[in-house]
C-alpha cells in the first residue's frame, strides 16, 4: 500500500513544526532591537539582555519611558535606574496608563512579570503600540547582573553599578 501525501499537507505540517519551533503562537512576540541602534521592532516579552539593549539605545531619547509598575516601597528597596513608576495596585492603574503618551517606547517591568503581564494586556486594549515587557521582572535582571538603585525615585538614591 502507497501513502500519497499531497503537497498542501507537507506545506501545513512544515507550517505547524516552524510556528512551534520559532514560537509564533506566543500571545506577545518577543521584541528585539533592529539594525540600527534606534530603530524598534515589535513589542513584547524580552529577557534582561535585551530589554538593557533597549535602554542603552534609548536611554536619552525623550520618547522612551523605563516604567516600574511595583509599589512604592518595592522601587525604593532597589530599581532600574532611570524608571518611573505607577503602582500596578493602586485604584486608578487603567486610569493612569490611559493618560500615557501613546506614542512613546514603553519598557515596563515589575518583581517577577505577573504584574507587568496583566498592565502589557491593558496597555494593549488602550492601543499602545510599542510596549516591552521585562520578562521575569527584576528578579531576572538581578540575576542577570545588571545593577539596581535602591532609594525614592525623585531623591538621592545609590547604585549597585553604573549601567552601560
């Protein structure tokens, strides 16, 4: 007996074993830096070496925001230099990242990447467009090492190391 496989079948198989090796299917891609610099590919989950990429390219342009969505007493015992916050708990969040700029490069990051899982799927629904999301949170960037800030956000705060 012959087994006839026609060629859609092989193209739909070759399809699925690609989507599934190259990750496709993940609910966010996974973003990276493009040939330049400056420019920006699409948004998503990034592991700690990329999202610092991302804040070495971008780390003085006026369009970019390094956002800590951890409380305010989380940030103060050790942050990404350079963040901003809004407190994923407090009652007005949607609120809050609504009355963002949306045309901005957001790199957002919490303790682990539940929080910031939960604030990239609103981000999403209210239509930004270039939003990353540390994966892992900032547990995986300490255990990458790159350096942390501990101390209030608008005062005087130390650094573990300089950032490059």
């Amino acid at each position: 007996m012959k087994i006839r496989i026609q060629s859609n079948g092989i193209l739909a198989l070759a399809f699925l074993i690609t989507s599934a090796v190259t990750g496709c299917w993940a609910t966010q891609p996974m973003g990276e830096l493009g040939e330049t610099d400056n420019e920006i590919l699409p948004h998503g989950v990034i592991p700690s070496q990329r999202a610092a990429d991302v804040i070495l390219a971008l780390q003085d342009d006026s369009e970019f925001v390094l956002l800590d969505i951890r409380t305010p007493a989380e940030v103060e015992a050790g942050h990404i230099s350079g963040a901003a916050n809004l407190d994923f708990y407090g009652p007005t969040l949607r609120d809050d990242l609504a009355a963002l700029d949306h045309e901005k490069v957001y790199l957002i990051y919490c303790r682990s990447g539940n929080r910031t899982g939960q604030a990239y799927k609103i981000m999403d629904e209210l239509e930004f467009e270039r939003v990353y999301d540390l994966g892992g949170g900032i547990k995986q960037w300490i255990a990458a090492g790159y350096p942390v800030c501990a101390g209030p956000l608008n005062a005087e705060h130390s650094c573990s190391s300089e950032f490059r």
